[in-house]
C-alpha cells in the first residue's frame, strides 16, 4: 500500500463503518461546516470513511451538508473515493442483493446546494459530467468483484430523488422510460461536488429493494442481508482504493 495515497469511503444506508478496521474520530472543520470523520489506524492510516447520515442515520438524504463532507476531504488530501449507495432497482439489471457500478446519473434533486461555484467570491467553474465516475477505479471494482465470485453490473445509471419520501409508481415508471436502472437520493449531489472538487470517484450501487411499482411492494432485504453486502462492498473498497492509479479523465 503506497503511503503518499489517501482514499475514502463515504457510506450511506446499511454502511456505517469500515468493517474489520480499528478507527478513531476526529472532526474536520471546513468553511461549509464541521465533518465528523473517522480515519483508520495503523497500516490503515490513509484511510478516511464518513457516514452521510450519520451513524445513527440521523440525516435525511435532503438535509446532508454534501459540501462539507467533500471540502473536508478535500482537506484532509484524499485523492480517490468510492461511494457506496443504497438504492432501490428500476429495472433488472441489479436486482435486490445485487451490485452496480454507477457509471451515470440523472439529476431529479431540487432545491439543493449542488456546487462549491456559486459566482462572486466563489467563482464560476462548469465542470465536465461526460464522464462522472473515475474509469479506472471502475474497472478496478469490476476485478474485485469478480476475483471473489460476485457477479457486478459493470455499468449503469442512477437516478437522484429528493427524498426523503419514496418515489411514486408512476415517477418510476418515467424514470424507467429515462433510462435509469436505479433509484436513490444522494448520488448525483456527492458525485457532482467530488468532481468539482477534482477527487477520484467511483460509485458502486447496492439494491435493498425494488422500487415501487416494480413489485407488488417494496420488500426491502433484511438487516442481516445489508449487513452481508456491507462486508462483502467493504474488501471491494480496500482493494480498489489503494491501488495504483490508472488511465481516466477525472482531472479537471
């Protein structure tokens, strides 16, 4: 593990820790607000993992200082990130219990405060979405996956609601029409300031459920099945992020 890398792993639903890793916390106070962050110890100490609501999932999807979180990274000098989204699946390309690489998003958010350039003291950038999600780390999620037998979507495109209700039936069934192969309500916020941020980013969808309307219900996985996917997502991140970095296209 090369020691000059630092990475993170920003968790959401069902991901509230790096499994198997001693951690401490510490707070990290950026001009959009204070992050609690927890950073790894030992051989693991460029290591850096936040909860986006909280360990105690105190913080609506809609509510989530995204600025903060990604400005306190950005602080602490991480390079790569992989975000890990709970989601709700559109179509069957990932069914509940199953993994996806996101590889595009589509914005339904409103409301929100989705970029650190707002003109005057911050300036005016457009960032380039083309690509959101760093190709390298992507493929490099893909052989992981597939070097300890679970099977990966290795593309696919989240849409990002508001939350924190469900979606309706019919909202789905548009989304569907979109395009979109899953449903959830941080992505498109996170990704968006990672890249502005100009962070190495990869995202890797986790389905609890289908989304409404898919199915006669939601029928979400149980606590223990998300426990499983939690372990499972966690040695996908350890191998990814502290890796070598390859050919992409995140440097803005």
């Amino acid at each position: 593990m090369k020691e000059t890398v630092k990475a993170a792993i920003l968790g959401g639903t069902g991901v509230y820790s790096i499994e198997g890793i001693k951690t401490v916390k510490q707070t990290v106070d950026t001009d959009y607000g204070s992050v609690e962050v927890m950073q790894g110890t030992g051989k693991w100490n460029d290591l850096y993992f936040i909860s986006r609501h909280g360990t105690d999932h105190a913080v609506p999807p809609h509510m989530v200082n995204y600025r903060a979180n990604i400005a306190a990274l950005k602080k602490l000098e991480v390079e790569k990130v992989l975000a890990i989204y709970a989601v709700g699946s559109i179509t069957e390309l990932v069914p509940p219990g199953g993994f996806g690489l996101v590889s595009q998003f589509i914005d339904a958010t409103q409301g929100r405060i989705n970029t650190f350039y707002n003109g005057g003291d911050s300036g005016l950038k457009h960032t380039p979405m083309d690509e959101p999600y760093c190709r390298d780390m992507g493929n490099k999620i893909v052989s992981a996956a597939k070097k300890r037998g679970f099977p990966i979507a290795e593309s696919g495109t989240y849409i990002c609601t508001n939350g924190p209700r469900f979606e309706t039936p019919a909202e789905i069934k548009m989304y569907r029409i979109w395009g979109a192969d899953y449903v959830g309500m941080t992505g498109a916020t996170e990704t968006a300031l990672a890249r502005e941020a100009g962070l190495h980013i990869a995202a890797i969808s986790y389905s609890i459920n289908w989304a409404a309307g898919v199915e006669k219900d939601l029928a979400f996985l149980s606590d223990e099945e998300i426990r499983n996917t939690k372990n499972v997502l966690t040695d996908i991140a350890l191998d990814v992020l502290f890796d070598e970095p390859g050919r992409c296209r995140c440097t803005n």
